[in-house]
C-alpha cells in the first residue's frame, strides 16, 4: 500500500524514523472535494492526479463484501474501538476542549470543522458514522486511554471516490493528549498498509 501526503506538504517528503510506510510527494495537483468528514464535515484537498488511478469505484464497493473490517487496533499507549454514539459524552468533551489544536492539525487546516455544536448535535453525528461503519461505507474509530478509557481522539477511513486514492485517512488527538498524534498516526499507517485492502491512502503526513 502506498500512503500518499496531503495537499499539506508538497515538498520532499521524507519517511518516518520507525515507519514502514511509504509517504509520496503530490505533484500535478488540482482541486477535489472529499469525503472524508468528521461531524458532517467536508474538506476541499488538493490532490495530484499521476497515476495509480483509484481501484475503487464508488462508495458501494469501498470494501470488498468478504472483507473482515478490523473491529479495533491495540497500541503502546491508545487502544480503537469503533465509534458510535455511546461515546458520545467523552468524545464532545475531547474535542471541544481542544478546538484549536485541532484545527492546527495536519488534514484539518483547510476545513469548517471543529466548530460549536451542541452535545445533541455531536450525538447525531456519531450516530451517522456509526451507520457508515454498520453500511461498510466508512470507518470512523474513537481512541481511548487503554486504563481510564478516556477518549485520546479519533481516526477516520472513508473513501476518496474519482480519484487517485482508494481512501483518505483523518486522525486527531486531543491538546492534552498532544504527543500522541504522531505515534497514532504511525500505528494508524502501519495498520492501513497490513490490515486493510486499499492500495493508496491519502493521510497528511507529521514530521
């Protein structure tokens, strides 16, 4: 799997110390709406358009039906569960304690969210992911403290429909959690490239 940078570094791009993953410079870019989305949330990318071409077609196929989607990731210091809206108390309380920070965050810098909601409105959102996740059409996980089961954060996987990527993946954690956004991200990356069937992932890069 080739996991691809974001429309925020289109300079060399260097891997990782640690990573297994392979981050490409985008070049030859344009303007392409995602799907990609948190709480509704919709980002415009800029995205290169060189080959490979997306194997993915739409949003109907983008997992195989005999798939087996991970239902979770264990890590050094943050455990995914699939979100749903039992979290949905944590998860308000995480990113609206942290809206700034998130907002500085790579793959969140050109977007209308984090912005105010009320708790209700947050519970309806995750209840929406939790149907994309029930409908296999895209995989939002909250991130938890593996002790206290505070939410760290979130990682989202949805697809990129007509374009070079088979799916684009988002990632933040809460300001207090700050030093967890670049492990997360490795172990996020390690985990595309292993457990999942995509070829390329759009994920903005850390360094």
């Amino acid at each position: 799997m080739e996991l691809w940078a974001s429309p925020f570094s289109l300079a060399n791009t260097e891997r990782p110390a640690g990573s297994d993953v392979r981050l490409t410079p985008l070049i030859g870019f344009g303007i392409q709406p995602e799907v990609c989305r948190h709480h509704g949330h919709v980002t415009t990318r800029v995205r290169d358009s060189i080959e490979p071409r997306s194997t993915i077609v739409g949003v109907a196929d983008f997992v195989s039906p005999d798939f087996e989607v991970p239902l979770g990731l264990e890590a050094c210091g943050f455990v995914l569960e699939p979100l749903g809206p039992e979290h949905n108390e944590q998860d308000y309380d995480a990113w609206t304690s942290s809206m700034q920070h998130i907002a500085a965050t790579p793959g969140f810098t050109d977007g209308s969210w984090p912005r105010e909601m009320t708790p209700d409105e947050n519970r309806a959102d995750l209840q929406r992911h939790a149907d994309d996740f029930r409908n296999r059409t895209g995989f939002t996980y909250t991130v938890l403290d593996p002790a206290s089961r505070d939410v760290i954060g979130c990682v989202y996987i949805y697809p990129l429909p007509d374009s070079d990527h088979d799916a684009c993946a988002l990632s933040w954690v809460r300001e207090s959690r700050a030093q967890l956004d670049v492990p997360l991200w490795r172990a996020v990356g390690e985990w595309l490239e292993s457990d999942w069937p995509f070829g390329s992932v759009d994920y903005a890069p850390r360094f």
